[in-house]
C-alpha cells in the first residue's frame, strides 16, 4: 500500500514538474515570437507618427525595460489570466475566449464520440481478423480519412445535404435564429434546449451540429482506429494470449485481457485527438461559420489584432498538455507498469 | 547501404534488391498503382508550362462561373480563369512548397536528434522537452500567429511548416541512435580515435536514413496539408497564384449554391496526393519494419 503511495507520488511529482516547465517554455516561445519576430508599436502608432509618439508608445508598452523584465511582466499577466486587450472588439481576450470557448468545446466533444464510437469497435475488430476483408476496407477508410482535407470534406457535406438535398440547415452558426435567445446555463446549446425543455430548439442545435462533428469526426478518428487495430493485432500474437488460449479459457475471457492491455495507448491517442481538435476546428469552423475559438482568432487575424490570436494559440497549447498529462494519469491508473518512473 | 544488421550474413546469402524487397512486403499492385500516380503528379506537375494547357492566371470576365464543359474540363472560376489548367499548376506551388519545408525539417531535425540521442544527459532532456512543447502547438493556429507576426509571405509559410518538421525526424533519429550509442561498430571507432561528431554524422546517422526517407512522404502529405490549410484562411499564397488551398477558398462561397466544381477539382487533386504520399509512406515502411 505504502509502496504504491510512493510509486503514485513520483509518478505525479514528475509528471507535474514537466507540465510547468512546458508551460513555461511555451510561454518563452510566445513572448520570443511576440517580441522579436513582430512589432506590436507600429501597427498601434500607425502611418504617420512622430518620433515622439514612438518613444511614448514604447514607454506605455514597457518595451524599454530590459528583456528579463519585459518576460516577468508577460508571465505574470499570463499567470493572471490576463491575455492582453483585443484592439478589435475592445474587450478583455479573456473575455471573448470564455464566451466562445464553449461553441468550441460542444463542436469537438461530440466530434470526439463520434468519432471513438466508430473507430474503437472498429479497430478491435479489423485487429482481431487482421487478414479479413473487412480489415482491409477499414484500412483504407482509414488513410481516406487522414488524406481528406477536412475543409473540402465540410464543403462536400454542405453541397450534399444543404444545396442538393435540404435535408440540414445552411452552415451558418450553432442554431436557427429564431432560438437564439435560448437560456445560456453551459453554454451548450444541444444542453441549454433541453434543459429549456424546448424540443424544436433542440433538433436545429443537432441539425446544426451534425455536419461539423462529422467532419472533424470523419477526418481526426484514424489515428484512433489506427492504434486500436495495430495493438489489437499485436496483443493477440501474444504469448500471454496464447497461453491463456492454451489454458483453454473462454474466447470471451482472453478478450477482456487482450482488451485492458489495449486500453492504454487508445486512452491516450484518443486524449491527444482531443487536444488536437480544439484547435484542429479552426477551418471547419470557417466552413460553418461556426462562433468558436477558430473563427474569433481568424477574424481577429483579419482584423491585424494580435493578442486574440496568440491568446488562443496560448489557451489551445495549455489545454493540449494538460490533457496529455491527464491521458498519462488516466493511463498509470489502467496499467501499474506505466507508473514506474525510471 | 550498408547496416549494422546486414554485414554478417554469411558469404553465400545474397541480399534481395530495393525493389524485390518492395515487391514482397506489399505486392506488385499496390506498389505499382501508387508510385505511379506519384510519377504521373510530378510529372504532370513538371511537364505544366510545356503542355497544351490554357493560361491558368488569365482571368475571362465574359466567362465567369462556367460549368464543366469540352473547353474547359473543370468549368472555369469567379474570374473565368481555367480551373482544369489551374489544378495542373497548383502541383508545382504545393509540391515545390512542401517539399522545401520538409528538407528543411529533416536538415534541422536529423542533427538535432542524432547529438541529443549519442550525448544524452541534461543536453538530450532539454532538447526532448523544447521538442515536445513545440508539437503541443496548435499548427494551423500558431502558424497563423507566426504569420501574423512576421509577415504574409511564402517563406514564412515554408519555415512554419519546417518547425512543425523538425521534432518529427528529431524524434525519430534518436530513438534510432539512442540503442546504437554502444553498439561494438560504434565502440571500435570511438576506440580508434574519432571524435564524436564524426561518429554520429558518419557511422551512426546513416543507420536512421531508411526511417527517415520512409517518413519523408508522409511529412510531404502533412505539408501539403497545411499548406492548403494556410492559405485556405488567406495566409502565404497569393490568390492568382495556382494553389489548390485558395482555390478551395474561391469556390467555398460558391459551394452553398450548388456551384460545386470550383472546389471539388482541387480538393480532389489535394486528397489523391496525400493519400498517395501517404501510402508510398507506408509501403516504404515496411522495409523499416521487417528488419527491426
């Protein structure tokens, strides 16, 4: 028990001391292309400015103060959730990024299931019959899926189901107008309506939905399946599943080992698909006028307004390495070997 | 090439060549059928300025939005420019981009990998840390940023994308040096009196080179990716130019109201590349993972 205490204190300590010094480092890679690549003081003074108004827009900004200083300053705001002002908007980036981010969240989590639903099952199966035709057709759903562009597959979609068939909504925004003004609890809008109890609000959310997951889902999920398939294959050329074979255990029973020791490296290609598609959104997004994080960064891009953008490459690149210390965790707990720390 | 595993065969065993080995592993169909789609791109690609083709930049206001027809196989753009002509060309601007960014990649990322791996210690973790924070970077979106930053041109664009490469091979090449570090090749030269940067470019490098040219294809279909990708959302090629990401673009708008050629060709000619570059990855792959 004391033992496994320990184990699990390395393991976190570890893990934990590489997540700061990620974030960290991350955060010195942005204030470096923040502050040596571009130059923030002429896009503010503008065209025609005086030396004067220079010198005073550098003294505003701090830009005088030595590098270490200026670093100290950008971290500790940073630690402050203070992501700079929009120049655009006005607003707080913060602020813009909380009231989009959950558009954003909705759009890859159902992305997420949908894509796990199918690639999981899937791969278990093409791995447990890897010679079967139906491996094969997998395999090459597979590859068309990393292939696909995943903007022109949202195109494909929307002239199929929009302009040929009408089956689903013009790809602008999350919901019909008409509902907009919904009650906000999470955020998200396929919950909001049924928390509302309004049941037609709550078919446009998933008509509205439907198409985006499915690009993403269609275009993210290989890498899933991928890993499913291959360890599936390998676990079950296994000694360990040979002997239990051997031993005559049910074919049900050799499953469910094959399957825990499956788990792991699934777990964790499944969590960094999801750290991906919190910024892998960001075209679909534009396809589908989708409000989220994407679109509010490429619009502030347009706009030659700086901070929204870094602040959402900031937020996205926080976010992938917490999930992947959370895929680790969640790892360690399925699989004692993972936790012992060299 | 000659390999750590492969020079103590005994006298009578005759190695198979190259292409025997590729035909074994994967079977004469699947690699026929993908170099040669390959071979016809590049060539395509090549041959555009010499080959009957109409002038891609040359926009028609008399014959805007045209669908598929006789004279112009893929309908024509908003500007009346020929589409078919333009998805031709775009090879040379994707592929020539990609390209170059990959190279730059694996020059950066090889030497990189293979002193973090022969040296190890405090040099090996800091690098490893530097590269894994890298990859946790939204592409798309701090390629975006980069840009933003430093400017909308072509080479900024390439050099984005060669920072995505550089921890890929960097990775690689060291989990291909790390078990070489005391292997007895290795340990001969290094009792012979070379010093260690002539061992890792000379004798130990050469060993990662099959995994890193079964690896170039699929970065090349990543690049491609991103690059469409980028300047899809408006950043690095110019609109004129042909390439199919911004051509997807024009025709994004005209998709909703059933126009559907503007995007479906160059989509089209975007996916197949990929998907052959990616399978050309995977074939030469297993030539990696027989030996291994």
């Amino acid at each position: 028990m004391l033992e496994t205490l320990r184990e699990w204190g390395f393991f976190l300590g570890k893990r934990l001391a590489i997540l700061l010094i990620s974030l960290v480092l991350m955060s010195i890679i942005t204030f470096s292309v923040t502050h040596f690549i571009g130059n923030p003081v002429y896009l503010l003074v503008g065209p025609r400015h005086t030396q004067q108004m220079l010198d005073n827009m550098i003294r505003d900004l701090g830009l005088d103060q030595p590098l270490w200083q200026q670093y100290l300053n950008y971290a500790g705001n940073l630690l402050q959730g203070d992501l700079g002002v929009s120049r655009y908007s006005y607003n707080p980036v913060m602020r813009d990024i909380r009231s989009r981010l959950p558009a954003t969240l909705e759009l890859s989590t159902f992305a997420l299931l949908l894509g796990v639903l199918w690639a999981v099952p899937a791969g278990i199966l093409a791995g447990s019959r890897p010679r079967s035709r139906f491996a094969r057709i997998v395999d090459v759903i597979a590859q068309a899926g990393v292939s696909m562009p995943s903007f022109w597959l949202g195109l494909l979609l929307i002239y199929v189901f929009f302009a040929k068939l009408s089956w689903l909504p013009a790809p602008l925004g999350r919901i019909d107008r008409q509902y907009r003004t919904i009650a906000q609890v999470t955020g998200w809008y396929t919950i909001d309506t049924l928390w509302a109890g309004n049941w037609n609000a709550f078919v446009s959310s998933v008509k509205h939905l439907i198409l985006p997951a499915l690009t993403l889902a269609i275009t993210t999920s290989p890498s899933t399946l991928r890993i499913a398939r291959s360890k599936t294959e390998e676990i079950m050329q296994s000694d360990y599943i040979r002997s239990a074979r051997a031993f005559g255990l049910s074919n049900s029973t050799v499953r469910r080992y094959a399957f825990k020791n499956m788990l792991a490296p699934v777990v964790t290609m499944i969590a960094m698909t999801y750290g991906y598609l919190l910024s892998g959104t960001v075209l679909v997004e534009i396809i589908f006028t989708w409000p989220g994080l994407g679109l509010y960064a490429v619009d502030a891009m347009n706009h030659s307004d700086y901070e929204p953008v870094m602040g959402v490459v900031l937020l996205s690149a926080g976010f992938y390495l917490s999930i992947y210390l959370l895929a680790d965790i969640i790892t360690a707990l399925i699989d004692p070997r993972a936790r012992v720390t060299k | 090439m000659t390999t750590a595993t492969t020079s103590t065969k005994t006298a009578t065993f005759v190695r198979p060549s190259f292409l025997r080995r590729l035909l074994d592993a994967n079977g004469l169909w699947r690699v026929t059928i993908n170099f040669g789609i390959l071979l016809a791109f590049i060539s395509l690609g090549i041959l555009a300025p010499v080959l009957p083709l109409q002038n891609p930049v040359k926009p028609n206001p008399m014959n805007t939005l045209q669908p598929p027809s006789a004279e112009h196989w893929f309908g024509t753009d908003r500007d009346g420019m020929d589409i078919f002509s333009r998805t031709i060309h775009a090879i040379r601007t994707d592929f020539t981009l990609a390209l170059s960014s990959v190279l730059i990649g694996i020059a950066l990322g090889v030497p990189l990998g293979a002193i973090s791996g022969y040296y190890g210690g405090l040099l090996d973790n800091v690098i490893t840390r530097i590269t894994e924070v890298f990859q946790g970077f939204p592409q798309i979106l701090f390629g975006m940023a980069f840009i933003a930053a430093a400017g909308n041109t072509l080479t900024n664009v390439v050099l984005i994308v060669a920072f995505y490469n550089i921890p890929v091979y960097s990775k690689m090449v060291r989990s291909v040096v790390v078990p070489l570090r005391d292997v007895e090749f290795v340990q001969a030269a290094r009792v012979a009196g070379n010093p260690s940067l002539i061992i890792v470019f000379r004798h130990i490098i050469p060993n990662a080179l099959v995994p890193v040219f079964a690896q170039l294809p699929l970065s090349c279909a990543y690049a491609v990716q991103m690059i469409a990708g980028l300047s899809f959302i408006g950043l690095g090629v110019e609109i004129p130019k042909p390439e199919w990401g911004s051509m997807i673009q024009v025709g994004a708008n005209y998709m909703v109201f059933g126009k559907w050629w503007l995007s479906v060709f160059p989509g089209l000619a975007l996916f197949y590349s990929v998907w052959v570059l990616n399978n050309i990855s995977d074939i030469l792959k297993s030539l990696w993972s027989k030996r291994v």
